[in-house]
C-alpha cells in the first residue's frame, strides 16, 4: 500500500487541498502575486526616473509670457509728465528649456511646441554661457532701442566710430578686417555713427570699392572694400556686420528699462515703440493691444528674430489685436493661423507707418 503524501501546514488548513497540490488564492500564491506587483511597480519607478534625469539633445520651445512694456520703462530729465496711451505695447516670449524623456514625450501632443537641436540654440556653448550671452544681448538691445527712439526724434547722435561686428563668410572683405576692428573713416571723412557709412555706401555697384581707415588696437590700417552681390541679399553689400561705439545723444534724458530676468535681443523694437509712445502726445497703440518683436539697431533698422510662430501663438492666447514682426519673419509668423492682424517691417519709421499714425522719424535722422 503506498503512502500518502504528508500534509503541509498550509495544505491541512485548505479544504480539499490533497497530494500536494495547491488551490488558487492560496497564502504562497498570494505571496508570488505581492511579489510581482512589487516587480512591476519598481520597474515603473525606475522608468519614471529614467525618463527624468535623461538628458536629451534638444530644447523645447513654446509660447512665453508676454508682458505690458509701459510697466518697464522709466524717463526721466522732462519738463512734463510721461503720455499715458489707451492700448498697451506687448513685449513677446518663448519659453525655452532642455529636454528630459518627459518633454519629448509631451511635445508629439502639444502642437505649440517644438523640439529643436541643441547646437541650434546654443551653439556649442554651456548653458551658463547661454544665459550670459542672453542677458548681455538685452543690455545691448536696451542701449540700442533707447538710442533708436530718440534719434527718431531728432536728437543728434555722436560717436567714436563704427564696429565692425561680423564678417560675411562670402564677403570680399573676410581677409581685411575683423571682428572690432573699428571703421572711422570713409573716402579720407569721418564716420561715427552706422548712419554715415549708410548713406555714404548707397548706390554703389557689383565690383565698385570704397576706401576706409579702420582702427585696430590702437593702429590706423588702410582697407579697399568691394561690393559683391550674394544670393542673401536683394543688392550689392559689403558683407559686414556694424555696430556703433561709445554712442552719445545730446539730451538730458534718461531712460531706464527694467527687465528682471527675459534675456535676448529680440525687444528693441518694442523698447523703441513704447519709449516713443511716453514722450509724445499721440497714442501710437490707437487703444489697441499691439505685441511687438523684433531687434533694433541705433538708427532704427529692424532685425530678424527666433521663434516667431510660437510668439504669435502666445500673443494671439493673450489678446493682441495686431502684431509687428521683422519682415524677414512675416511669412514664418503666419503660419501660426492665428486670428490677429500680423504686419511686417523693416525700419522704426514702418513699424509707425502700421500703427497708422501721424508721427514718423525725422527725415534728418534718416538714410537717403
């Protein structure tokens, strides 16, 4: 006769349980079943982590804030109070920050943003050097915009000179100067502000030169500079970047931008509008809200920007009526499809010419 199996505690306590076998619901199958549900939800902490601390190699853009600029800005040095206007200038954001595993997996349901290539944010820098070349482009972009507004006015404009910032890669020019070599005079006279050279230069050919005198570090060079053609570019340039230096204006005025912690240069077209609109009489905004990008230099010439899509996007949210942008962005700002007046400009004098208002630059303070 052969033996029964012997009886475990657990199966004793199990009716009907016999020759070893085990019952669903038993305490050991509960204990495997505790076991993998412990398993699966470790996995999931650790996948959610992972997916935190992944360092991808994108930035994700989308629409920022935007803010009412009148609340930046402060002049002093006038006889009389500042214009109070109906509208308000709106100063346009993005928002922009690294991505993890969760920002890549958000951004293919969130059609307002979009993942970019680091080097095509920062270029090779850090972060930190990102931040910092940010912020030094706001100081400049409030240099420049306060100098735009009040040579629009009319206010005379001095300065030691013209900058060279950048050099065209196709440009003739590319082996005769560099980067802060300083431009200061022109066919034997004397520039000091980009506004001189402007004039000067317009109406030169294909192949036609110019003489200027630059100063590099102290040392006077003799430069013969030719106009060439390239695809960029709808006439003859030089191919160099300019900027002014030590500019000064001849007022009592002062000005002071307020700006916590945006970065960029992409406000000095909106600095220059609204420092307009508290100095003169005339409300530019028409008492309407009027978003604003676009960069700026010294004698009010407008340049392109990034994120133009996303800007719209964010001052269509926060109820803009009509929005300026550099010309060169127009098209990429309408594809945003938001249902707001969007407008293109080249100059401080346009950017007025859309506000439709009385006021223009003075034609002194202007190229020919």
């Amino acid at each position: 006769m052969a033996e029964e199996p012997v009886k475990t505690k657990e199966q004793r306590n199990v009716p009907g349980a016999s020759k070893g076998t085990f019952r669903r619901g038993t305490p050991a199958t509960l204990k495997s079943r505790g076991r993998n549900i412990f398993g699966a939800v470790g996995v999931l902490f650790f996948l959610a982590l992972f997916l935190y601390i992944l360092d991808l190699p994108y930035y994700a853009m989308g629409p920022g804030p935007t803010r009412h600029v009148d609340d930046l800005i402060q002049i002093s040095g006038l006889d009389s109070g500042l214009h109070e206007s109906e509208g308000k200038f709106l100063l346009t954001t993005v928002s922009l920050k690294p991505v993890n595993g969760y920002d890549w997996i958000a951004s293919y349901f969130d059609s307002d943003q979009i993942l970019l290539d680091r080097d095509q944010v920062i270029g090779g820098r850090t972060s930190e050097e990102f931040e910092r070349d940010n912020a030094l482009d706001m100081v400049i972009s409030k240099e420049k915009a306060s100098t735009a507004a009040l040579f629009c006015t009319g206010v005379p404009l001095q300065g030691k000179g013209i900058r060279v910032e950048g050099i065209d890669s196709t440009s003739p020019a590319r082996t005769l100067l560099w980067p802060g070599d300083v431009i200061v005079s022109v066919e034997g006279e004397q520039v000091v502000v980009p506004s001189e050279l402007i004039k000067r230069l317009q109406g030169k050919k294909v192949g036609e030169t110019v003489n200027v005198e630059v100063n590099r570090n102290g040392v006077l060079l003799e430069r013969e500079l030719e106009f060439y053609h390239p695809e960029t570019s709808d006439h003859p340039i030089l191919g160099i970047r300019l900027g002014a230096v030590e500019v000064e204006l001849e007022t009592d005025l002062e000005i002071d931008i307020v700006t916590d912690n945006i970065g960029g240069p992409s406000a000095g077209l909106v600095y220059a509008l609204t420092i307009l609109d508290l100095l003169l009489p005339e409300d530019l905004t028409g008492g309407r809200i009027v978003a604003v990008t676009g960069t700026i230099d010294e004698i009010g010439k407008v340049g392109p920007i990034g994120g133009v899509e996303q800007k719209a996007r964010g001052v269509a949210r926060d109820g803009a009526e009509l929005f300026i942008v550099p010309q060169e962005n127009l098209e990429e700002a309408k594809k945003s499809e938001v249902d707001i007046e969007i407008v293109g400009v080249g100059t401080l004098n346009e950017a007025l010419d859309a506000l439709d208002v009385a006021f223009s630059c003075s034609s002194s303070a202007l190229p020919e």
